[in-house]
C-alpha cells in the first residue's frame, strides 16, 4: 500500500489559518453567546491524534435556550410567516456565502474526521447545490391548490403548513450535507430548527449557520448546541420539538423511532447500510476499476451507501478479485491534507478499534485476507494516527459477520456466486436495503437486475445522487426520505380547508 506524505504538511495544527479553534459558544436566537455549561470537548486530528480545538458540552440549560429561542421563532416570528419566495431568497443567498467559506471550511472538516480534502473540498459546493435545489420548489408551496370533492357539492382548499420546530442530528461522516440535506427543506417549508452536529465535527457546521446568518436569516429560526450523543435523546424527547431528522447509525435510529412512536412524533430516519456491488459476468473491468473505489470505499470507507459486499461470478472470480486488488493497493493512504490521498485515517481512535476487531472476527470466520487487514503504521507525523490499511477479504459468505454488519471502514468483501438469481438473492440477504450497484457492459439487462434489488438505491455501473429524487432506505436502513419533492414534503403539515362551491 503506497503512503503520501505531503512535502507540505503542517505537522504543527497551530500554523493553520482556522478561524475556529477553542469556542465557548452555541448560537442561540441568532447570536453566539457563551454556553451555560463549563464542561469542554476536544476536537482531536485522527491523523496525528493532536487536540486542535474545543467545544461546550451542552447541558439542559444550553438546550431549553435553543428549543425556547426555535419555538419563539415559529410561534411568534416572521419566517413562517414570510413568502416561500422570500424565504429562497436568503437560502440562495446563504449558498453564495457558504461557497466563499469552501476552504476553511474543508479544512475544518478534514482535521475533525480524517476525510481527505480531496472529498471535504467539495462539501461547500455540494450543500450550496442543496440550497439552490430546495430554494426551487418555493412557487409550489404558494401555488393555491383547490380539489372539487367527488360529491360535486363542495370543493377543499388543501393548505400547506411547516411542520413546527424541528430537532436535526447529524453524524460525523459527512457532517455538512447531511445536515444540510434537512435544514434546507426545513426552512423553506418554514420550519425552525435546533442542529445537533456529532461530537466529532462539532465546528465545520458553523461556517454554515454564519452563512445563514448573513443571508439574513432571522433570529432564532436555526440555532445550535454541542453535546454527546445523550444529548441529541434529550432533544429528540424536548416538549418543545415538533419533528425529528436523524442521520447515524441503525441502533440509535430504533431508540429514536420508539420515542416518536410513544410521543406521536413525526421522524425521518436515514440509517446504516450494508450494499452490494454486483458483479455480472459481462462486466468491464475498466468500467469496474474506475468507479470501483467511489462507488464502493468513499471516504475511507465511512459512507453509509457505499456497497461493500463485491458480489463476483465464479466463471471470472480470479481475475476480479485480481483487478480489485490492484485498484485498492494503488490508492495512496496518508496525510488527509494532501490533495492526492485517497484513504485518510479512521474518524477516531474508537472507529479504528471497531473496524480492526471486525477484521478479527472475519479471519476468524474463515474470511481470506488478500490485501491489507490491519492498522496502518504510517511515518511521521502520522505514527499516533487511527489508520487501518485499506483491506480486501475473498472467501466471505453470507453467514458472516462482516458480510451481515456495517463496518464503516475501508474494508471490501467479496462473495461468489453461480448465476444472476443466486446473486440477486446475496444482495437481499442482509438486513438492509440503502445503496446497491450493478456493474454490467448490458445496461438494458443491468437495469431489469437493478430493479430486483431490494434497496431504496441502484446505480448501473455508477453510484450517484441526485438532489431532485429521493434517498432513503428500507428495512434497517430507516425511514422516510430525503431529497427530492419528497425529501421537502417531510416538512409540511398538510391541512384541507372545506367550503361550498363558488356560484
């Protein structure tokens, strides 16, 4: 596995031109005051295992101020008030904003995770395209939309509403899209929101609440606390939120649907995954090779779509698993900084104990290494860093743990099979239904394979996303969907108002 080492790197975190570091603040009614909790977090480089920066541990008072300050804002203020119009407004004008921020705020990204700023580079960019797509839809929203009722005697004036005060958590993998994939519809459907980021990437969401913020965003419609992961629980459960989006892992989405459930709360739910990549025997292998690493071990392995689980046809399986081999071991892991490096370390030190003690249990399963299966030992100043080696596993079956379980790693399985109908039925065989991929030179019959998968996304020979379609998950991998008409629809309250025929 080649190592980069950027002749650049700043070893020393210090030397970096970050306008956030050490901040003793949330951003409550549309201001950073000083949190009434005194107890601190680190924010820790998972490259180096340096402590750059900090954050508040939020307490219950810090997050009554942001619910009370997001209530007062959509009983009392204007923004739910304002035109759908005049709300795109500020959410494009926020977008041209949040672009100037495109590189701090990459930065911040990649020393809170590890993500390479080859990917972190683009998150600005990405979420203001989320912006602009959901400032489109406004003209819907005051389109009158009147229905004659069946009977002919009357007619129904079907209202459009935000659905209330909204509680958006976000996990640390990609923690400004994700975040931003609900809070833009939230806002244009009216809402306001309290934003719960992950104790991991506390501080890149800021550069966009200051971009909301100087788009002009009124007081109190966003507002943010930093705390663990108990404290997005204590959100979830506030008296004062009306609906729940919730991005993270499938364990914590079963908690937070049984409190919804026992509160009658409205909740999207975008969980785990465990995709396959299905090889037909037709494939290109230049098409496989140059898509392979995006569409199957984005971001260091750390993408909840991504598919994992190579699904290869005995009759080519050598020369496969022989052209994936290559693809992996050519990637360079090291410096996240370095615009060349295409494996940067695990999120933290406890992802990297998880991945490895997966690795533990796939070997012994009787999962065949071929490439990889450790951690990393990289030079300085990466020596104290989380890395694992970007890994291969051959011989895995269905039954095994790491063929069943998320791992969020840089860790590929293949698993063979005899014919199309076998391999339909191994890419169904999990517990989840996110992503999927179907790799064939026949896209006609790619697409009739594609359509049998059992998952809330296919690409043919490509995994790509689309602000205009929905994404979401079945089975385990959630509930509801993000995106799309549908993805603004989560957030709108819909109300019929009756009345007589006009003569």
């Amino acid at each position: 596995m080649s190592a980069t080492t950027s002749p650049t790197r700043i070893a020393r975190i210090d030397d970096l031109a970050l306008p956030l570091r050490h901040v003793d603040d949330v951003f409550v009614e549309g201001a950073w005051v000083r949190a009434d909790s005194s107890e601190r977090r680190a924010v820790v480089d998972p490259a180096t295992s340096v402590e750059w920066g900090s954050v508040p541990v939020g307490n219950r008072a810090d997050l009554d101020a942001a619910v009370a300050s997001a209530r007062h804002a959509f009983d009392r203020g204007s923004w739910p008030r304002m035109s759908p119009s005049g709300r795109a407004e500020i959410l494009r004008r926020a977008a041209a904003r949040l672009e100037a921020y495109a590189e701090p705020l990459a930065l911040t990204n990649t020393l809170e995770n590890g993500t390479p700023v080859a990917e972190s580079g683009g998150a600005a960019a990405n979420a203001a395209s989320i912006l602009r797509y959901f400032a489109t839809p406004a003209p819907v929203l005051e389109a009158d939309d009147v229905r004659a009722a069946p009977s002919g005697t009357h007619e129904t004036l079907v209202q459009r509403d935000p659905v209330g005060v909204c509680a958006l958590i976000a996990p640390w993998n990609f923690p400004i899209n994700l975040v931003v994939v609900k809070l833009a519809p939230a806002l244009l459907a009216g809402c306001t929101v309290v934003i719960k980021p992950a104790s991991l990437t506390p501080l890149s969401i800021r550069f966009v609440i200051e971009s909301l913020r100087e788009a002009g965003l009124p007081a109190g419609v966003v507002n943010i606390v930093t705390g663990p992961g108990s404290f997005g629980e204590e959100l979830v459960r506030h008296p004062g939120i009306d609906k729940v989006a919730f991005t993270g892992s499938t364990d914590v989405g079963r908690t937070i649907a049984r409190h919804c459930g026992e509160l009658l709360r409205p909740v999207t739910l975008e969980l785990g995954g465990k995709s396959s990549a299905l090889v037909l025997p037709d494939v290109d292998l230049s098409v496989l090779r140059s898509r392979l690493i995006r569409s199957s071990l984005r971001n260091t392995g750390q993408t909840c779509y991504i598919s994992t689980r190579i699904l290869v046809p005995v009759s080519r399986h050598d020369e496969i698993v022989e052209a994936i081999v290559e693809t992996v071991a050519a990637a360079p892991q090291g410096d996240p900084l370095d615009p060349a490096t295409v494996f940067g370390p695990a999120a933290s030190a406890a992802q990297q104990r998880s991945v490895l003690a997966h690795l533990v249990t796939a070997r012994e399963q009787g999962a065949e290494v071929v490439l990889g299966g450790r951690a990393a030992e990289l030079p300085e100043p990466f020596a104290e860093g989380v890395f694992v080696e970007p890994t291969v596993l051959d011989g895995v079956t269905a039954d095994m743990t790491i063929a069943r379980e998320e791992v969020f790693g840089p860790i590929l399985t293949v698993l063979s099979y005899g014919d199309v109908d076998e391999a339909v039925d191994l890419a169904n065989s999990t517990d989840f239904g996110l992503g999927g991929i179907v790799f064939g030179a026949d896209e006609e019959a790619a697409l009739r394979i594609a359509e049998r998968m059992d998952s809330g996304s296919v690409g043919i020979n490509l995994f790509a996303s689309n602000h205009a379609a929905p994404f979401g998950g079945r089975h385990d991998s959630g509930l509801g969907v993000e995106y799309g008409p549908e993805g603004l629809s989560a957030y709108v309250a819909y109300k019929s108002i009756h009345r007589r025929l006009r003569a």
